[in-house]
C-alpha cells in the first residue's frame, strides 16, 4: 500500500465489504424458506424508504465520483441537466408506467412485454437490456477497481476480482433484500462522504473564492 495509507485506512475497507458480505448472509438466512419470488421481490414488502435508497445508490456509481468531476472540470455545470431530466423521466413514469405494472400484476418489465406484446418483443427487450447493461456495468466495475488500485497499489486483476466476487455473494445470497439493503449501506457512504469533503473543500478553500475562480473560467 501507499506509505501515507495507515492500518486504519486498510481496516475500514476490509470492515466495509465484511458488512456487504454480512447484509447478504443475514438476509439469505431469513429467506431460507421462502421461494422465487422473495428472492426477487422481497415478498413486496420491503420500505418505500429503503427502495428509494437503493435506487439512489445504485444511481450512484464510482464513475459519478471519479469521472464525473473530470467532466465538470473539463467542462461546465451543464453535465447537471442529466439530473433534471431524470427527475421528470421519474414522475412521468411513476403516473403512467407504474399504475400499468400493478394493474397487469408484472413483477417486471419484461413480464409486462410479454403480456402486451408477445414473447418476441419480451425476448428482444431482455437481450438488448443484458447487452446495454453488460457494457455500462463493466465500465463502472473498471473504474470502481482502477480506483482501488491506484489508491491502496493492488493489482488491477486482484481488485476486479474482489469487486466480482464480493457482488456475486452478496447478490446470490441475500437477493432483493441483500441487494437493497447492502445499497443502503452504499448510499450512506456515498452521500455523507460527499457532504463532508464539501465541506472540507469549502472550509479550506473558501466559498467566495471556490465561486470566484469558478466564474473567472467559466465554470457555472
């Protein structure tokens, strides 16, 4: 590891994927007898608040914390119209999408294809979903892991693996649940993490003087 990297810094990732792991143990022992359908629903029955979480999280990916600055520095403030836009995608679908999947009682969208437009149109969503969604993630997971390599000096191999390995576990003993739960772990790191290096910088540096030199090049 670097030499400005204490026993504590090495501890606190290794607590960090011990309570990813733990979060799906936890819930793979209280789904012991339950079926498929807890597995991917969590039975419907889990907190609005902890799917918002998730969701939030999941949202939230090292590329937004290491590569979407870059694009902020590189560029402007403009990069934030994506959130505007996903804002209003959210309530559009929250009206119209959502009171059609509970109408057509579809756990997924897929589902839903299904019985709306045939298994053909089922079979071409899934297939262009597992494409779209293999190469997005796959990115997300390189950056997640040159990140850790560069900062703790492990082998990028080593750090992808663990990555994979940790995630599969997890996913495939805790299902939704895990999935949900362990994100708001996730979501709680992310997002106090944030708030405190804000802070952090503005302190050391200086609003007026952040907003200054911002507005001098052209930032906002």
């Amino acid at each position: 590891m670097l030499d400005n990297l204490s026993l504590l810094d090495g501890l606190i990732v290794v607590v960090y994927f011990a309570a990813v792991l733990g979060i799906g143990i936890y819930h793979a022992r209280k789904r012991e007898d339950s079926g498929s359908d807890d597995f991917i629903s969590g039975s419907r029955q889990m907190p609005w608040l902890a799917v918002l979480g998730s969701i939030v999280a999941t949202e939230v990916s090292a590329a937004t914390f290491l590569a979407t600055p870059g694009v902020g520095f590189a560029d402007n403030m403009s990069y934030l119209q994506f959130g505007v836009g996903s804002f209003i995608a959210r309530i559009i679908i929250a009206f119209v999408f959502l009171g059609a999947f509970y109408t057509a009682n579809s756990l997924t969208i897929y589902a839903f294809l299904a019985q709306r437009f045939g298994n053909a149109t089922r079979y071409t969503a899934t297939l262009f979903f597992i494409l779209t969604r293999l190469l997005a993630s796959a990115v997300r997971l390189m950056i997640a892991a040159t990140g850790l390599s560069l900062i703790l000096e492990v082998p990028f191999a080593v750090c992808l693996a663990i990555f994979t390995l940790v995630a599969i576990a997890y996913t495939d003993s805790g299902g939704i649940r895990g999935i949900i739960w362990t994100d708001i772990l996730q979501a709680l790191v992310f997002i106090s993490c944030g708030i405190t290096m804000l802070l952090y910088i503005g302190d050391s540096i200086g609003w007026a003087t952040i907003t200054e030199i911002g507005n001098a090049h052209g930032r906002f």
